[in-house]
C-alpha cells in the first residue's frame, strides 16, 4: 500500500478563494488549529478574476440605499427562489464584511469627498458595487491573503483533496495528493469547510478557469450532502467570441455599469424589445433619458435623479436577449453582438476597465477606445449548490460546512453581478464560525479507517493502472458537446432527455479512463478525476433542468417558457441514494416572515 503523510487539525479549509480564506481568517481568530487546501498557489484561486466590484448597501453614492432595498433586489433578481434567510443576513452584513476587509487593507475607489465609491450593476436598484477600477477580485484576494498568512493558518498548496472521510455519519477529515508529484496527504480535522468554487469545466464556453471541475459539489454529494437549484446555472451575457482561442473570457458588466451600450449589425439599441414589462419602469425610457444617466456617471457628481440604461437589466435577460439577436440573423461577424464604450473619453476607459482595455488590446489586437467589442454568452456561474444552513453554513452531514460558489440557496434562480464577492465575505466568514464551534464543542478528533484510506487511494490509482480504456481528453470534448447541445441557455424536454442518456453512456466511460504515466506531472491523470466530478455536476443540471417544467431567472425552457407561480415554492434536491444512483425531489421553501414580505411588496424602501 502506498505511503501517505497525516496532518491533523480542528478546522480544515478546502479551497483558497475569497470564501475559503475568510473562513479560515475566521476559525483561526477563535484559536483553533486551521488548514487551508487549494489547487494552485495561494492568491490564484478564481476569486481572482473578479473585476466588476463587490455588492454592499453602504450608501456612500446614493443615501437612498439600504439592505432593504438591497434584500429585495437579490429577491428579485433570484425570482423568490432564494433562501429568505441568506439573502436577509447577506443584505444586512455585506457593508460591514466590506468595511472590515477596508480596516485590513483594501483600497476601493474613492468619490471626490473619500468615501468608497460605488457602481452601478444590472439589477441593483442604486449605485451599490464598491470596486477597484475592473480589478476589485485581485484586491480582495491580497487583502485576505495578508491577513491570513498572519492568523497562523497552515497551508498546503497545489494539493487536490479527492475524497471526504467520514466517522459513521459525521465528517472525519480528507484525502488528497500533491499535484506536481502525486504524493498522497490524509487530513483528519473535526470539522470541515468546502469553498471550491463552481462547475464552469463542464461546459466548454465559459469564463472560468481550469480550477473549476465541480470538485465541491461532488465531494460532499459522495459526502451524502444535498445540492440544491442546480439547474440554474448563469450565463454571463458579455464574453469574448473571437478569435476562437479566447472565446467565453469574461467581458465585466462594469463596461455597461460604466455605460456601455449593446447594439446589433443593424445598429439598434435592441435591450429595450426585452425588458420584462413588469420591471419597464425601472429603466430609461429612451436615448434621450440613458444619455442624461451616462451624462451624470461621466460628471461624476452623483446625480441620482435618471433612470439606468436598459442594458443594466438582469444577466439573465440581457444574455437571451443577445442569443435571440444572433438566432435572428443581426449578430456580429464573430456570433455575437457589439458592445460599445468607445463614444466616452478614452483616457477614462482606461482608468474605469484597465483590464477590459488590455484584455482587449492583447487578446484580439481591438482597441476599446476606438471601435465597439464583440461579445456573447458565456458559461460564468453556477447558482446551485451544497445545501447549507443559513446562519451556521452547515450542510446536512454534521461537521461539514460550505461557502462561497459551491454552495446553494443565496442567489435563487439567478445571481446579480456583484452579489457573489459579497456572498464568499459574508458566509466565509459565518462557516468559519459555524466550523469553529462546531469543532470546539467536539472534544477529540474523530476516528477515520484504514479502509477508507485504501478505499480513496485505489479510486486515485485505478487510470494510472489500466492498460487500456478511453482516452480523458477525448470524453472531456464529448462532455462538452452534450452539456453545450443540451444544457445550455435554452433547454426543452427532448434535448434535456437525450443529454440525459448520452450522460448514463459518458459516465462508463468515465470509469473506464485511463491516464497513462506516473504521478509526476501528469495532467491526463488529473483530469480522469475531474471528469467524474465534472459529471456529477453535469448530471445533476440536466435532472434538475428536466423537472423544472416553467421558465424561471437563469432557467428557460423553450416548452414551458412562462414562469408557473406554483413552482415558485420549492426547490429541486438531487442526493445520492443508496444504491449510488443520483436521486432528485422536490422540497418547499422556507417560508418567509411578514416584515420581509412587506419589504418585497415595496416599490421604494424608506431605510432609516
Ligand atoms: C472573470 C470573472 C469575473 C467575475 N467578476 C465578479 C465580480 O465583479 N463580482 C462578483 O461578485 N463576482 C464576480 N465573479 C464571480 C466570483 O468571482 C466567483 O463566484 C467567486 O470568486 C468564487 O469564489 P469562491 O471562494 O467560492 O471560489 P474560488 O475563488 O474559485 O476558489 C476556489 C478554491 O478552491 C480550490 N479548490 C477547488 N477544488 C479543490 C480541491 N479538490 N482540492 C483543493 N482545493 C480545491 C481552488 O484551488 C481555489 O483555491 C466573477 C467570475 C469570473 C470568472
């Protein structure tokens, strides 16, 4: 039997982004023993790439902001599919996690009198998004970088944890290897916290980076913890379509939260077709009235008096509206529309989107200053995730906790730009509390068997042995045709049953893969371990997509294409049962309490 090495801890962290740093800075401050595990190097992980800014009412552009009004906005923009309770505690704390990560170092942009300065965003009623220029992620990451390496908290980098261990039924601790030499590293800890971020591997036109293989999801799914809302899964209306290479790279709603404005090959302004009717009143109602909005960002005096441009409505409407303008024959010459910043001063495109500038400039040889961008819909964000609950961030296998994108409820049926960097502060820090009592009122640390730990080595092993069986590259291009023909932007019953199937078909192979060579630097390896996760991610959206018969927030279906009011009331599970097989039901929400339905009947809230 192989060699491994045992670390023990009362807390263990698995992943370093925006949510798992802020737990472990958490559970470290209670003076528990941390481990914080990532993939790539501290600082890399995707929380990185974030660019736009961090949502959080503190009222420093418009005063007529509050959580109120930011809870109901989150309601909205999920379509009441939210867990009530995480977006009232999200509302309610963002300004003071912000606040907090400012008292350890973070430097937002300022308005003229030093305030943090805020932005606008698709859906947000008021200027809410504190920022630093497009590169809000890289400052966050720094900032919870430092205060973490002096909070005394133990971290392995480049480290894959494969498998969680269990004492009977509650979390025991985790094992994983070493990426550049395979070398294997079991973790007992008493309690444990999953931030591994979301699923975009699945797909093959998406914003996120290789890190995103689904690898929390199924951890704690194997685990015996639910996930939730997975049919949900957020197309971002603006990525790159060309050149090919770099197609699906994020294009931040800050280019429209700045101004930016989306026209077709006919040179319409198309977003005003695709307004909901309901929500019409809360945009401009012309050019004449979007100018005058642009007018006062660009003034920078912070009037508040016009209504936003009708391309700041919600992610979700705004990349349907771009698929049906390409389907319609008026896209771009690339497959996409054309997004257009260039009409401002170029001097302060470069100051707002420095990274969009470069980006641009680098990638596709375009000039932003001068001429429109192309862009479309990328795969950007997942909604669904590990259960929890809202104020421990507990799943429903005791000892283990999970935040930031692998976990579900916050967002509903569809996330508003700006609601996630808030989400990883708020519940990073409440599962780092959640783990810390958890682990403390534990006493000693619980058992785990040598047969589990033979039981994860030979899963790990098995592709290196086989001398034959199919190549993991090859069923990656496979996965990604029927996640991109099948459970994509628009979905219908026939599509989603066949993806279905052709899943059942994958997933063979998937055991049967075979990544030749040593432990040492062999990425095909690595991947045949991605592809399982990347398939429990997969399934569970076509199940999930497939029982949802109405079209909600980020979910459309061309056969049921209006929203059923009944539907609004429960979630879809998927678990795995006991003959292995995955296994889906619907569960009620909670219901919510009168003070905050009043707030959601509300056009305009009065905050004190
Ligand atoms: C280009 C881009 C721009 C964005 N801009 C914004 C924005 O402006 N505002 C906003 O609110 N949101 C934005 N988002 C979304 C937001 O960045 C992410 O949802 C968020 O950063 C996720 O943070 P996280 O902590 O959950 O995960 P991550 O930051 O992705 O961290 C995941 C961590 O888990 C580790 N990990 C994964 N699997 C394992 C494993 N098996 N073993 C060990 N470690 C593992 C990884 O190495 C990594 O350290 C953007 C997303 C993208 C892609």
């Amino acid at each position: 039997m192989s060699n491994y090495e045992t670390r023990e801890h009362d807390v263990l962290v698995v992943g370093a982004g925006g949510a798992g740093l802020r737990a472990a800075i958490e559970a470290a401050s209670k003076g528990l023993r941390v481990a914080l595990v990532c993939k790539s190097l501290l600082g890399k992980a995707h929380t990185v790439m974030a660019e736009g800014g961090i949502a959080a009412a503190m009222a420093t552009v418009d005063s007529r902001d509050g959580w109120q009004t930011h809870f109901r906005d989150t309601m909205i923009g999920g379509k009441y599919l939210n867990n009530w309770r995480m977006a009232q505690l999200h509302a309610q704390e963002a300004p003071e996690c912000v606040t907090e990560l400012e008292r350890w170092g973070a430097v937002f942009d300022r308005t003229h009198d030093g305030k943090i300065l805020q932005r606008a965003f698709g859906g947000h009623t008021y200027k809410r998004l504190c920022h630093v220029g497009d590169r809000t992620g890289l400052e966050l990451i720094r900032t919870l970088q430092d205060k973490g390496v002096h909070s005394g908290i133990d971290v392995y980098m480049e480290c894959t944890i494969s498998k969680l261990l269990k004492d009977e039924d509650r979390i025991a601790g985790a094992f994983g290897y070493f990426r550049e030499d395979g070398r294997y590293i079991l973790f007992r800890a008493k309690a444990v916290v999953l931030a591994t971020g979301g699923v975009g591997k699945a797909f093959l036109v998406t914003s996120n980076s290789w890190e995103y293989t689904a690898d929390g999801h199924a951890l704690a799914y194997d685990a015996g913890a639910d996930l939730i809302d997975m049919e949900f899964v957020q197309f971002h209306p603006t990525g790159m379509v060309a050149p090919t290479g770099v197609r699906g790279i994020l294009v931040t709603e800050a280019v429209r939260g700045e101004g930016g404005i989306l026209r077709n090959s006919l040179g319409e302004r198309f977003m005003w077709k695709y307004l909901p009717e309901a929500l019409k009143n809360d945009y401009a109602a012309d050019e004449a009235e979007a100018k005058l909005w642009v007018e006062d960002t660009l003034s920078g005096k912070l009037r508040t008096d016009h209504r936003r441009p009708p391309e700041l409505s919600t992610r979700d409407n705004v990349a349907r509206a771009i698929y049906q303008e390409v389907k319609a024959g008026r896209g771009s010459p690339s497959g996409g529309v054309f997004l257009d910043i260039s009409y401002q001063p170029a001097d302060r495109v470069k100051k707002k989107l420095p990274s969009m500038y470069h980006q641009f400039k680098d990638l596709a040889d375009v000039d932003i200053t001068k001429v429109p961008m192309e862009v479309g819909p990328t795969m950007h964000y997942i909604m669904g995730g590990i259960r929890v609950d809202a104020d421990t961030a507990e799943s429903r296998v005791p000892g283990l906790f999970a935040a930031g994108e692998c976990s579900g409820g916050m967002h509903g049926a569809n996330r508003l730009g700006g609601n996630s960097l808030s989400d990883l502060i708020v519940f990073g820090r409440r599962a780092g509390r959640g783990a810390a009592t958890y682990a403390s009122n534990l006493g000693t640390l619980p058992r785990i068997s040598d047969a589990e730990v033979n039981d994860a080595i030979d899963e790990l092993e098995a592709p290196l042995k086989r001398s034959e069986g199919p190549n993991p590259y090859h069923v990656q291009k496979k996965m990604y045709e029927i996640t991109g023909e099948c459970f994509s932007i628009f979905r219908e019953e026939g599509d989603l049953t066949k993806g279905l199937r052709l899943m059942e078909e994958l997933k063979e192979e998937i055991k049967r893969v075979r990544g030749p060579g040593g432990k040492a630097y062999n990425p095909g390896w690595h991947l045949c371990r991605d592809l399982r996760n990347l398939a429990i991610a997969a399934e569970a959206i076509g199940r999930s997509a497939l029982s949802r018969r109405e079209s909600r927030g980020a979910h459309s279906r061309l056969d049921y294409t209006e929203t059923d009011e009944k539907l609004g009331h429960e979630n879809t599970s998927i678990f795995r049962g006991p003959d292995g097989s995955m296994h889906l039901e619907k569960t009620p929400l909670p219901e919510m309490p009168a003070e905050l339905k009043e707030i959601l009947k509300k056009k305009e809230v009065a905050h004190a």
